[in-house]
C-alpha cells in the first residue's frame, strides 16, 4: 500500500525533482506523515463510536412497531378534512383493539364470570334447602323421636294357665285363683303335667310340702330357677303363682307389706315426678295419669340410670329385696324385683332433659 502511494507521488513530482531521488525519498516520507497520521486518528476516533454507540435491541424494535403503528393508526385519522371521519375514527380504534387485545381478555374473563355466578347461587340455594326441613307449629310433635322398642326377656314367661284362672290374690298381680271346685291337690297335678310338656325340669320338694301346699322346683331351658306354689285358700278354692323363692299363704297375705316397704325405699332415693319430666309419656302415662300398671313413678335427680343401680342394689339387698336385670323399656333397663310372695318391676329411665333419672315401680309388665 505504501508503495503504492509513493509511486503515485512520485509521478506528480516535478520532472526536475524526479532525477533527485533523495530529494524525492524526503518529500515522500513527510507528505506520507503528514497523510497517515491524522487519518490514523480518525479511525480510532470512529471506531471508538461504533464500539460504544448503543445498538437498539430486538425487543425494542419488536414493541415499538405496534406502538408505532397505532400511532399512525391514530395520527392518521384526526387530520381526515371532515368531522364524521373524527366520529367513525372513534370506533376504529375500538375496532383495531377488538381483534387483538379485546378477545385475549374476553378468554380471560370468561372462565371467572362463570365461577362467580355458581358460587353466588350456591350459599343462597344452601339455606333455602335447609329452611324447608326446619320445623313449622303444625310439624312439632315429629320432632319427638320415635318410642324405643321394648325389649323384655321375662322368664317363665309362657307359664301355663288353668281353666277359669282369674288373675290377682291378696294384691298380688302374680298370683292366680281357681274357684270352681278344683282342689289344690289336682290343680297342682295338671301343672306339673303341662310344665312337663313345655320343656320345663320339674322337682316336687316333699320337704317344702305342708298342709293345704304342693310346692314344685321349676329350671328353664336357660337354667333360671323357680318355685311353684300351689296353695288351698279356701274350700273349692286354690291358688298358684311363681316365686323366686317358696312362700306360705300366710307370706302371701303380707304382700301389702311388702310392696309398702319397696315404695317407701324407692321414695327415699327420689322424688315425685311430674309429666314433663317423663321421657316417652305415651309408655307410662294414659293420658294425664300413670298407666294401670304403674304402681308409682320418682325422680332422682343429679344422676345418671347407672349411677342409681348401684345405690338402688346396696338398699334393696340391705332389706332383703332381690333385683334381676330382665330387658329394657321406655330407653332404660328393666328389673324385677322381689321379696317373698311380691314380685315387681323397676324401671330406671333417663329424665327428658336428661339431668336425672326416673325409677318406675311396675306391679307387672307393661302389656
């Protein structure tokens, strides 16, 4: 490149001065640094700009174009020579923005509007499903659950009858009276004969036997004991009932007694009871009154039904009283009850409200 120029410069030197080749070498030198070194300079000096001059990025350009032509979109519309082209340029923008940026927001919104519209009628759709279920004053009395089924497991409960037998002897539900001639004798013979035939394993005790009596050991298929008891309370009169234990006619004829005495320890645990306190009423009461077959109702309060059972079982066994658990009734347990010649029930139910316990003295079973 060098001698490029020099040779250049050479044929524009003079004639005279090309026969001088010293001469020449000289002023070729100073013209070439006179010539290389500012263009040297700027070379740097644009190089140095391209180097730090900034570059505009893609994503720039990118955005700026939309932007760019929305603006030429807009600037050109305002300077349209009439006015109604500055009314329809209105909608177009609009129109410009549908396609683009409305529908990507429409997709947007769409899945939310739903979620609000079911979610709204769901809480308001729940109560009215809950409203209609609440009890209306017409409605009330099912409100009330259903009385629990009873549940008794009474033994010798298919105890044979005699002919003519008439329930009820000296206060004494249990007992049965035959008054058509029948001696004691032979009514107990057809017993014995008919508790035979139902299964039952029965023991004359010839060393219970007295005058006017016949007393027969009775066990069940389950294994419960019992004693029947036949008795000459008259002439052409007899009587027979079961007892846990063998009794005399002249035990019989202190049933009463007995009976008082059960009342007056079950009236020292409780109270006397009044309806509202009485869960099921249609199962101890016929109408305002307690059911034929109740002979009392108490109330224990502050206490649960088995909580009472214990300090029930302490007191009737320091009186020489015997209580076995035979079912449940009413939503509590059953028990009979006994002493001698009586037989009774006990029922031990939980008060309506639930903050006591109601002690049901029964002269027999429910019916």
């Amino acid at each position: 490149m060098v001698r490029i120029l020099a040779n250049a410069l050479y044929l524009l030197v003079p004639v005279s001065d090309q026969f001088s080749p010293n001469q020449s070498l000289k002023h070729l030198t100073a013209f070439l640094r006179w010539l290389i070194r500012p263009s040297f300079c700027l070379a740097i000096a644009m190089h140095a700009l391209l180097l730090f001059a900034p570059l505009p990025s893609p994503k720039k350009t990118t955005v700026a174009r939309p932007d760019s032509e929305v603006g030429i979109k807009i600037t050109r519309l305002p300077p349209s020579p009439s006015p109604e082209t500055a009314v329809t340029s209105q909608p177009l923008p609009a129109t410009v923005r549908s396609p683009n940026q409305t529908l990507p927001n429409q997709t947007r919104s769409t899945p939310v509007a739903p979620t609000r519209l079911v979610s709204a009628p769901q809480p308001t759709t729940a109560p009215s499903s809950q409203l209609l279920p609440q009890p209306s004053p017409e409605s009330s009395p099912q409100l009330s659950p259903d009385p629990p089924a009873a549940n008794l497991q009474m033994p010798f409960s298919n105890f044979p009858e005699l002919v003519g037998a008439q329930p009820g002897c000296f206060s004494s539900e249990n007992c049965r009276q035959v008054s058509d001639g029948t001696t004691f004798r032979n009514a107990a013979q057809t017993l014995e004969q008919q508790m035979v035939a139902q299964g039952y394993q029965v023991s004359e005790r010839d060393d219970l036997a007295d005058t006017g009596q016949k007393i027969y050991q009775l066990v069940a298929q389950d294994g419960t004991m019992r004693y029947l008891n036949v008795l000459s309370a008259d002439v052409g009169s007899t009587i027979y009932l079961l007892s846990p234990e063998p009794i005399t006619l002249s035990e019989l004829q202190q049933v009463e007694t007995v009976q008082a005495n059960l009342e007056s320890l079950l009236g020292q645990l409780g109270n006397e009871a009044i309806a509202a306190q009485i869960p099921y009423p249609t199962l101890f009461l016929a109408g305002t009154s307690s059911r034929p077959e109740v002979r009392q109702i108490r109330l224990a309060p502050g206490v649960t039904p088995d909580q009472l059972v214990s300090t029930l079982t302490n007191t009737l066994q320091n009186n020489q009283f015997y209580l076995s658990a035979i079912g449940s009734y009413g939503g509590g347990k059953m028990y009979e009850v006994g002493k001698k010649a009586f037989t009774g029930y006990v029922n031990l139910v939980a008060t309506a409200d639930g903050t006591g316990t109601m002690m049901v003295l029964w002269n027999t079973l429910p019916r």
